[in-house]
C-alpha cells in the first residue's frame, strides 16, 4: 500500500516507518495524522513486526505542522457549507478542542503499540517533531540534530503530547526554558540529559545501529517484550507500590515457562530463540 507522507517496509521482523516528503521538510500535512496511525495500527493489530523504526528523509527529520496547508477547521474536518458557517463560528471552540484529540491520538498509537519504537533523527525535529518522539520508547540523533519545542514562537502552547510526556523524560527546569523560549537543544545536550539515547555521526551510522537495535529487540521472547513496554509505561504513570502490585499480578497471568526455557536453551546452544510471536488484535 503506498502512503503520501510515508513508506513503509518490512523485514525479519522490524517495521521501518520512514517520513518521506523531504521536498517540505516532512512538514506534517494533514494526510499525515491520517496515515501515521493507520501504519502503526495495522502493524500492531496483525503482529506484523516485533519492533518498529522511525526516520525520515532529507536535511530535517521534521518541520512540524505544516501551516501551509493545515487549517484546524477545513482540513481534517469537511468545509461547511454557507448555511453553517455561523454556526461553526460558534462552535470552534469545541471543533478545535475536536482536532486537538484527533492529532494526539495520533501521536498515541506509539505508546500504545504492543512492540518497542524506536525514533532515528537528523536534523531538526521541530514542533510537533518533539510530541512524534517523545511518544516512542527510545530516541537516537545524530551530530546535527536539534529539537525545539517551537510553538512559543508562533504563539500558541504545545498541545499533542510534548508537555505531559517531556517533563517524564528530562528535569522539569529543562523542559521549562525550552517551552518559554522556543531555542534549539542539540543533540549533544539532549543526549546528556537523557532525552536521546545515543548519537551519531552521520544519519546512515545512525540508521544502521538503531536497525540493529531493533533487530535485537526482536529477537527476544515478543510477549516478554510486550509485558516490559507495559510495564515500564504504567511504572511511569503510577506510584511503586501500584507498580510492583501491577508487575506481581501482569506476571501471575501472562508468565510463559516454555518461553523462558525456549530462550535459556536458545542462549545456552547459540541460536535464535523459537518464541510465539503477538496475537493478532480483535478488532470487534
């Protein structure tokens, strides 16, 4: 299936989602929050890969909202027609409000997903770039990449995902200063203050060593990775007593002592691990 803002391809088990309109800075149209979800649900709900890859094309991983040809009011949702005009005056509020879920869920998808993401940046990661990575499990950068959380400078308050997610991952002071003034975090800083796991030289090193790390996420037991991701996820959201009772009961039900054997025996002869692979999802 062929996509406008991406492509997408398949092989031993990683999905590679890759931002492909580098001629507009992979600015994010509104085919965008369309066909992103769409991608990560379809490989979720058919267990079509065990770890997913994130990059992009170009000088900039993404210039964020494409103001160009995004209009909060037309562009995800139908143009009224003369007789409502009024009426949606009125209502923009809510309709904006409407959006506002639509872009987040969106961005959603990421944490949702059953496997590990995994976000490959060069260059900019701008605006709404910064809610699309902190979204995924783990980021990488390379030498000349920078993110910004840019909305200050067009006024307005980053809404899809940067604040309740950011101040999660890096010194809420940190996070502060870049929402107050909108300047550039290289990826040097980024990595030092534990927002990027890791940076490289050039885009291809990076790209080869985060395929290669997810490569080796899936290669271990993808049920056991699952329960990892969940776990991680609710230790974040919830208190450590809540956690440690969610981990005693997660394990109590979902615990596989043929897949612990299959992977001791695999680790023991050298081999790769034989492991049931994610149900597929009920969609009704």
């Amino acid at each position: 299936m062929s996509y406008e803002c991406f492509t997408l391809d398949i092989h031993e088990q990683v999905a590679h989602i890759v931002l492909n309109r580098p001629e507009k800075r992979n600015s994010m149209s509104p085919a965008f929050w369309r066909e992103l979800p769409e991608i990560v649900g379809q490989i979720d709900r058919n267990a079509q890969a065990r770890a997913i890859v994130i990059s992009s094309t170009g000088p900039h991983f993404t210039a964020g909202l494409d103001l160009a040809s995004f209009n909060t009011d037309s562009a995800l949702n139908p143009e009224p027609d003369a007789a409502t005009k009024h009426l949606n005056k009125l209502q923009h509020g809510a309709r904006f409000h409407d959006t506002v879920q639509f872009m987040q869920n969106s961005f959603n998808c990421l944490e949702n997903a059953r496997m590990p993401v995994l976000a490959a940046i060069q260059g900019g990661c701008i605006g709404g770039g910064v809610d699309l990575v902190t979204a995924c499990d783990m980021r990488y950068a390379t030498q000349d990449a920078f993110l910004t959380v840019y909305e200050i400078n067009i006024g307005m308050t980053a809404d899809v995902g940067t604040f309740p997610r950011l101040v999660k991952l890096i010194p809420e002071g940190i996070v502060r200063e870049l929402a107050y003034t909108g300047r550039r975090m290289p990826a040097a800083e980024a990595q030092a203050a534990g927002l990027v796991n890791q940076v490289f030289a050039d885009q291809q090193t990076m790209l080869d060593a985060v395929l290669g790390i997810a490569s080796e996420i899936a290669s271990k037991p993808p049920l056991a990775v699952y329960g990892c991701k969940r776990m991680i996820n609710y230790a974040r959201d919830h208190n450590t007593a809540d956690g440690l009772d969610y981990v005693g009961v997660w394990n109590a039900s979902m615990l596989l002592p043929a897949e612990m054997q299959e992977a001791m025996t695999a680790n023991a002869e050298k081999r790769p691990g034989n492991f049931a692979d994610l149900p597929v999802r009920r969609t009704s």
